[in-house]
C-alpha cells in the first residue's frame, strides 16, 4: 500500500493537515467562518470548497492549496515523524468512518422515501 500525499483524498488530506496543526474540527471551522458541519462535510468528501475558502483553509493549515486538492505541494510538517504503519491504519479508519456515515445517511434517506410511500 503506498503512503503518497496524492493517494489521499482532499477530505483525507485536510483532516491530516488539521491533526497536524492541532486543531479540532470545531476550532478549524470557527477559524474559517464556517459551521463544523461544513467542515465535517469536507473532510468526509461529501462536498468541496470554494477557491476562497480553499486558499483560506491552505493559510491556515501551512499547507499549499495544491497539496490540498492533488496532494503534491508544500506539505504539513509533523514535529515528530509517525510511523508510516500508523499513519495507514488512521486513513483506512478515517475512510471507513466516513464510508459508515455516508451509508448510514443513505440508510436514513431511502427509509424516508419508504415512509413517504
């Protein structure tokens, strides 16, 4: 399994980048002026975004844009290098958490298409 910044996702990378700086998803959100849950929604690859808050988001992680969308750029520098097993094992859990999430909303949706009937 390769471990490239460019094999990650953007919500991949933005939470990354966030787990470096520190910084809760409530406390990045609140940086950027926005709500958590458009964060949450971000990091989870439900949606993108804009340029502006993209730039934003960059500035605020010391990360480059480019890195956030296509993972090649200036990266986020840990203090610490973690093991690269480690760092695998947090993506593929990060990924199932929102693949769980996304199938559990999709669970709820088609159930109240169902009631709707």
């Amino acid at each position: 399994m390769s471990n490239k910044s460019s094999d990650y996702t953007l919500g991949e990378r933005i939470c990354k980048a966030r787990d470096v700086c520190g910084l809760s998803t409530a406390q990045l959100a609140r940086r950027l002026g926005i709500k958590t849950s458009t964060l949450q929604s971000w990091e989870s690859d439900r949606s993108e975004p804009r340029s502006n808050k993209l730039v934003l988001l960059a500035g605020l992680l010391n990360v480059s844009p480019t890195w956030l969308l296509v993972g090649r750029g200036t990266a986020p520098i840990t203090e610490e290098p973690s093991s690269p097993d480690v760092d695998s094992v947090r993506f593929t859990l990060d990924r199932l958490q929102r693949q769980a999430q996304a199938l559990a909303d999709e669970i709820e949706s088609l159930q109240d298409r169902l009631s709707d009937l």
